[in-house]
C-alpha cells in the first residue's frame, strides 16, 4: 500500500518512527526524542532498549558535563560507570536518579540529628541555652581579642606618633642655634619623602602573597591619578599644587619655632584639625555637627588668650600667626586632596608622597641656592652643617608621616590623632625643664582650651547615639538588677522566669 520510502517511516506496529533529534543538554549532546524521561511508563528492561544502546555505544560525555554532575553529587565518578549506567544517569531514563537514594541516606541522619537535638532542646531549655551562651561567648572572645589587639597596637602607635613630632620639633629648635636656615631645612627634610614608595614596597614583599615588580606596582598605584596615569598634564595640575602647600607648611611651621617656644607652637598646631572641619562644612558640605562647632570656637579663643599670654609683643604675635598660617596650610592641603584626589589606599598614598618628594628635590633645589648666595640663609661651609641634625630632624618628620598615613592598618585613626595633642603636655615638660617657658594662668588656660577643642574634634559622628545607647542600656541593666531582687522574694517558678528575661535584657 504505501512505497518504499513511505514504508520506512513506520514501525512494525503502525507507530510513526520518529528520526528527529530533540536537544536534552549541551550543544555537544544530542538525544533521541525516544530517550527522553517518561515518568508515567513503569521502568524496563535495558533489552528492550538494544537499539539504542547500540547508537549510543560510543556515546562521549563532555568534561563540563562531568564537572555539573560531580558539582551536583548525581554521580561519584561517570568514567567508572558501565555505558548502560552512563545513558540512564546522565538522561534520567524513566526517572532513573541512583543519587536520591545516596542522598535520603546521607540526609536522614542529619534530620534524625536535627531532629534529636530539637528533642532534647525541647526536652532540656537549660542545656540549649547553655550552648548558645557558650557560642556566644566564644564570637564575643574572639571579637574582643581582635579589639584588644588593636588597642594595645594603638597605645604602641600612640607612643610613636607622640615621640616622633615631639622630638622633631625639639630637634628643629636646636638645630637653628647652629643652622639659621628654616628653607633648606625644608627641602632637606621633604626630600626624604622620596623614601616612601620604596619602603611600602619591601612591606609588600614582606606581607603580600602576591608579590609584584616594583614597575608593575608603579604602573598599578598610577592607576589613582587616572586612565592615563601620571602624565604631565596631572603632574602639574594634580600634584604640584600639593607639593607647594606641603612645602608651605612644613616651611611656616620651622619659622614659627624660630620665634616662640615649641609649647606654643605645638600647640596651636592642633588648631588645623578644627580648620579641616570648617573648610569640611563649606567645601566638601559635610555633615553639621554641633560639638565640632563648639571646638572650632574653643580653638579660635585659644589663639587669641595664647597671644594674650605674652602681651601681645610684635616677636611672639608674628610668631603665632605663622603657626596659624601653618595649620590652615595642612587643612587646605588635607580638604583639597579629597576633594581632587578622594581616597588613597597605601600604595597611592605612598607614590603620592614620592612623587612630592622628588619633584621637591628637582624643581625646588635652586631656592635654597639663591637663598644661601644671597646670605638669607648663610650657614658657612658645608663642613659647619650640623649633618646630624638634619638627618634627625629629616628621619623623625618620615616616621611621623609614615606613622600617621598607614598607621591606620594596624589601629584606629583617633589613637593616632591622640598621639599628636599628647605631644603637647611633652613639649611643655621639656620647655619647663630647660627654662624657656613661664607657665602663667592664661596660658595654662588657652592651652587647656585648644586641647579640650581637639579632642572633641575626634568625637565620632554618631556619638549622640552611642551615648543614648549606653544610657539605655545602664537603664535596663538596673532594670534586670530590681527584676532579680524582686524575684529572690518569690516563688521558684517566678524566679526562674524573671531570671532568664533578665538575662535576655543584659544580652541585648
């Protein structure tokens, strides 16, 4: 009845065959239609399926295939598997899935377990209890190690940051009995900011897994100047600004210690935290804060009784405004470099502060040559230069600016800003021991008033809430201590009752 070619296309029971390919995985595999899982047919035997084990004798399975099968737990190994085992896991032939059975067995303990433990916390609360408190106790150990850890890192950095400016100011002073030359001291010591970089990277050699070329960490940290990265356009524009207010600070800050004592200098120094607020507030719109307000005026009004103090005379009020004018310098170079440049991670920073260095060491070495030739800052022969000095004075500014730039890796920044009001009472015992200094009432006063405005500048900015938190909590724990009186008065039911809400209270 029909051809030959008609007669091909159906089977011996008057069922169309169907030759067609039907895509059941990745472009690689390809199943017949007859394979496909059919959850409704009971399963049967593999000979009933000859023909098409016989196509699919050769069947290659695809590595990413084995890689979900394994991902998935659906078979422990596919290469060990027979070719029958290898078509009826990986198509799922008539719901054949072996691995539920792997995985009611593996489960089923883990729900009796599961389901045990809810027995016995239901069955025992104390005991449940006592294991969460004991994993709670261990998160909070761990927590507080690591804080006590950072904590006695900052008193170290405290240390540190404190000896590190106090001493160079001190032997800034002493260097300018033997060496009147405030200039080429400050090229001198910015010069050695070209160390930077270099000692990050030995850091990065030492701690870093993955060690990199120093060019490659170069090319890397340019990365924070732009697409570009360093390119003359963003050398003069980005860098060269702050190489001159870096300069302008360090220079005012060294001419203001040739005028009055290094009490006073140090002093008013920490005025530019209370000037990096305010240019804050108006440049960057930070948030407004009440307290930082308050400090800036306490700030202002101990310039002013700072200068009351010596009776307002011509050699200390010039003195006091350069010092001023260099702590307003250190706040515009601070609120400028996040307002062009953001944030700097340390290797940044540290290129940063290089590049400074040698720009400071190839555009600005004429200065102090025509400076020296035209006798403003004669200092002799070089052999009459106090080399020791210098390099002291030069060493002491690195680690302090090494300190306070990544000090912040091993604790927190306020310990670090602590360290630099606490130079303050150092200077002043030192000033007291050499005589150089009368500590009368208003300048006790004014230096007491600065210090106050400074560390009230480091308060956080949440730091109303943390102290309504802390009352709060103060509140209910004296809450939990009557609740427990109370109940010792009670029964025992009532007192076990109010003993855990009062737990529960503390904890929280």
């Amino acid at each position: 009845m029909y051809g030959d070619g008609e007669a091909a296309m159906w089977d011996r029971v008057g069922r169309p065959r169907r030759e067609c390919m039907c895509y059941l995985g990745p472009p690689t595999t390809l199943m017949p239609i007859g394979m496909r899982k059919s959850p409704d047919v009971s399963p049967r035997r593999l000979s009933d399926i000859s023909p098409q084990l016989r196509q699919l004798k050769y069947l290659v399975v695809d590595e990413s295939i084995k890689e979900d099968l394994k991902s998935s737990r659906s078979v422990e190994d596919i290469n060990s598997a027979s070719i029958e085992e290898r078509i009826l896991r990986i198509t799922g032939y008539y719901g054949y899935q072996p691995w539920n059975a792997v995985y009611n067995r593996e489960d089923r303990p883990r729900d009796n377990a599961a389901g045990a433990a809810d027995g016995q916390a239901a069955g025992s609360g104390a005991g449940g209890d006592a294991g969460g408190s004991r994993r709670k106790l261990r998160c909070c150990v761990r927590v507080t190690a690591a804080q006590v850890r950072k904590a006695l890192w900052g008193v170290v950095m405290v240390m540190c940051v404190c000896s590190s400016w106090a001493g160079s100011t001190q032997l800034a002073k002493l260097t300018f009995r033997q060496f009147d030359a405030p200039f080429t001291l400050t090229w001198f010591a910015t010069t050695w900011n070209c160390l930077f970089f270099p000692l990050y990277y030995v850091g990065h050699l030492c701690k870093s897994t993955e060690r990199q070329t120093p060019k490659q960490r170069f090319r890397e940290c340019c990365k924070f100047f732009g697409d570009d990265g360093l390119t003359a356009k963003v050398f003069f524009t980005k860098v060269a600004p702050f190489g001159l207010l870096w300069t302008l600070t360090n220079y005012l800050y060294f001419q203001a210690l040739r005028k009055i004592n290094t009490t006073d200098v140090s002093t008013l120094f920490c005025c530019n935290k209370a000037f990096v607020f305010l240019l804050s507030w108006i440049v960057l719109r930070d948030r407004f804060m009440g307290v930082r307000i308050v400090a800036a005026i306490l700030a202002i009004a101990g310039i002013v009784m700072m200068t009351y103090a010596d009776g307002f005379h011509s050699h200390s009020v010039i003195g006091i405004t350069l010092v001023v004018s260099s702590a307003s310098m250190s706040a515009l170079y601070k609120v400028l470099f996040k307002l062009v440049l953001g944030s700097a991670k340390f290797g940044e920073a540290a290129l940063f502060l290089t590049i400074v260095g040698g720009a400071n060491f190839v555009f600005i070495s004429f200065v102090p040559v025509i400076l020296y030739f035209t006798h403003v800052e004669y200092f002799g022969s070089p052999d009459n230069i106090p080399w020791a000095f210098l390099c002291g004075v030069a060493g002491l500014l690195l680690a302090f600016n090494i300190l306070v730039n990544f000090g912040i890796a091993v604790t927190y920044p306020t310990l670090i800003s602590l360290g630099i009001v606490l130079s303050v009472p150092v200077n002043a015992m030192v000033d007291l021991y050499t005589c150089e200094i009368q500590f009368n009432t208003v300048r006790l006063i004014a230096v007491f008033i600065i210090c106050l405005g400074f560390l009230m500048l480091l308060l956080p900015e949440d730091w109303d809430q943390c102290l309504i938190q802390l009352s709060s909590k103060l509140r209910k724990k004296e809450e939990a201590i009557e609740g427990t009186g109370e109940a010792g008065a009670c029964a025992g039911l009532n007192w076990s009752r109010r003993g855990r809400t009062s737990m529960s209270t503390f904890t929280h």
